[in-house]
C-alpha cells in the first residue's frame, strides 16, 4: 500500500512541476546562448547546429514510471516493463536514502536521478545537485553521497539523457550542453531546490559553471568542480574520442575491469583488483549475458571529426560568473584533462577558491576515499553558513 500510496504522490509531483523558460531579454539570451556554445564547441570539437525540438509523443504507462536506478541489469526499454517492487529506497546504515526521481524533459524524455535524503536533516545544510562526466551516470557518486547524506544533508545526483536510468535520445545531436542544461533546469525545478551548492565532475563543472552564469549568485551557494576548469586538454578530449561509444561490451564484470585497468592503470596508480571491478560496476550494467557500458553508445558521435587546429575557445570569461561563489577545485594528481597551469590560475583569479590535489588518481578523481569525501564535506559546511549573495 504504501508503494503505490508513493507512485500516485510522484505522478501528481511529476504532472504539478514543469520546467517553466527563464524571462530575459534578448540580448541576455544571446549572452548566454554565446556561452553554451563555446563550451559544446571545446567538448564536441565544432559548432553544432541549433536544436529543432520536435514534439514526439510517446505511448507511456505512468505505473512504469519511478523504476529504481540500481536496477541496471536491464535496458531502458525493459526497465519500463519491470514491476515495480523495486521502488523501495536504498538504506545505508538506516542513516539515510536514496529514491528514484523522474522528470519529463522539453522534448518528452523522462529523465532520472537519485534523491539521497537524510533521516536525521541537518536544518542548516544545504542540498548539493551532483552531475557526472560526459558519459557516466549518478552512480558515480554513490559514496560520496552517502558520507553528505548520513551527516544531514540532501543530495541530489542526475543523469543525463542518454546515460544511466535517463531515456536515451534518438538524435544524438541533442546530446550537448545547451540541451542538457534545459534538462537540469526542468530537474531542479521537478526536485524544489531553491538554494543549494554543486558537485560537478568533469562535463558536471562545464555544466556548473554555464548554471552560475544563467542564475542569480544567490541561488548557487557554492561549487565544487572536480577536474576540470576554463581550460581542457586537447590530448585529452582526443582519447576520449577514440573510446567513447566504441568496445561497448565485455562478457563479464571481470572481463569489463580489466578492460579499465588497461585504459586506465596509468591514472588511477593505486587501485586494487576489486576496485577495478568496482570501477566497472559503477560505470557500466548487465545487458543479456555481458556487461555493457550505462550509456548511449551514440554519445561517441559528439566527439567525431575533431579538429586539432581549430582554435580552443576561450572559456576564461565564463569562469568569472564564479567569481562570486565560493569554490572549490580538486585535481587528480595525474590528470591528462586538467593541467596544474589551469589550476594555479584558477586560483589567482577566484578570490575565494580553495583547491585539493587527489593523489593517485587520474582524470576525474572517483572521489571514494574518506580524505577527499572530508574535505568536501568541510567545504559545503562553510558554504551552509557564507551569506547569500
């Protein structure tokens, strides 16, 4: 009873939130259309073209709507066919839970994130919205969440169309920031966050900073960016093309882990077996009899026909929409995509930057160990008590 008591409270949540469009002037608009842009240009190596939003209608059960996102052993098409038994929370330690959220995005995809919510709330903490690499999914942030969470704090982890329990898109052209920050927005608004701070690994930092220069200062109350700043390593986005969407499948989890360790060892200096194999859990699902990445394996046309001599856009600009946040930078110690130059500058910038090298780790730092979650945590502490802008 209480299962289908909590799908009918999310059906009416899911009619009632809408993502409503920002009132600007135009020229706002171009501004911030100037600044989208030039980030989709450095992640995707050219100028999309505009978006022509279609209206495809869907034939859509609601009973099949709220599936558990840790139920990845299945495709999107037969996740919607699931019973729902699985709509119970996750508990860590009866300390805190997550629960599945779903949204419908502009163009009717429905959406997905988890909803990590404290037993015992802290009243002053503030939630924190979680957003993941370009092709990774909210259970990137599975650890982390759980350490905010059991100390009060709502925590909020999205994944992007196309990634994770989010619907995939049938133009992967739509598979870019601009789009994808209308989906954030339609989230957020779905969710009731009014002021709350950001993690944002990678593409989630690209995304974290375009959403500091669209919202009021107020709004933000701070930001973590987890590898990644105004400047990206060309070689960088160049490896990533060659492997995203590409070598999909593996026959089994340990098969899959030891494909990463090949890719990865280099990075990642410390990881022990099992971790591989949990590196590989946390970024992939069961498909059938193998084991295949948790995204669209479309992604990979967004980084097809890279231009190495086209010039890198200048992003510098919309960094300093951060300027009145307070932020905080982690580094893996061996990143190829985030440079140590980037970093020192970002800090001589920013008047309020704190930053953290993660030693051992790679492009982007998984953020599992206690000393990096700590850290975090005693940002976010400070910013529950930073008054608003």
């Amino acid at each position: 009873m209480d299962r289908h008591n909590n799908r009918q409270r999310d059906r009416r949540q899911w009619r009632r939130h809408r993502p409503e469009p920002r009132g600007q002037s135009a020229d706002e608009g171009r501004r911030q259309a100037d600044r989208q842009g030039e980030i989709s240009v450095l992640v995707a190596g050219r100028v999309r073209g505009s978006v022509q939003w279609g209206c495809r209608k869907r034939a859509w059960s609601e009973t099949q709507i709220g599936k558990d996102a840790a139920r990845s052993g299945k495709t999107w098409e037969e996740r919607k066919e699931m019973p729902a038994e699985s709509d119970q929370p996750y508990n860590l330690d009866a300390a805190c839970h997550w629960t599945p959220v779903r949204w419908r995005s502009a163009d009717g995809l429905t959406l997905a994130a988890r909803d990590w919510r404290p037993l015992q709330p802290c009243p002053d903490a503030l939630p924190v919205l979680c957003l993941s690499g370009l092709s990774r999914n909210a259970r990137d942030f599975d650890a982390v969440a759980a350490r905010l969470c059991a100390q009060g704090r709502r925590v909020v982890a999205m994944d992007y169309r196309g990634r994770g329990d989010s619907e995939r898109d049938p133009d992967w052209r739509n598979y870019s920031l601009p789009v994808e920050g209308q989906d954030i927005d339609a989230g957020i608004a779905t969710l009731g966050l009014d002021r709350f701070a950001i993690l944002g690994t990678s593409r989630g930092g690209l995304h974290a900073m375009a959403m500091a220069a669209r919202h009021s200062p107020s709004r933000i109350a701070g930001i973590v960016l987890n590898d990644i700043g105004p400047h990206i390593e060309f070689e960088a986005i160049q490896r990533l093309a060659t492997t995203i969407g590409k070598d999909m499948t593996a026959p089994d989890w340990s098969a899959m882990a030891d494909r990463l360790r090949g890719k990865l060892a280099a990075q990642f200096t410390a990881l022990s077996a099992a971790d591989w194999e949990r590196l590989a859990r946390q970024m992939c699902r069961q498909s059938g009899p193998a084991v295949a990445f948790d995204y669209d394996p479309a992604l990979g046309k967004t980084l097809e026909g890279l231009d190495e001599g086209a010039p890198t856009p200048d992003l510098w600009p919309l960094f300093e929409a951060l300027i009145p946040i307070p932020l905080l930078v982690l580094r893996g110690e061996t990143s190829d995509m985030f440079g140590v130059q980037t970093l020192a500058e970002m800090a001589v910038r920013h008047p309020n930057c704190e930053t953290l090298v993660v030693p051992g780790e790679g492009h982007a730092p998984l953020l599992w160990d206690a000393a990096t979650q700590e850290h975090i945590a005693a940002f976010l502490a400070r910013v529950d008590t930073s008054p608003s802008c």
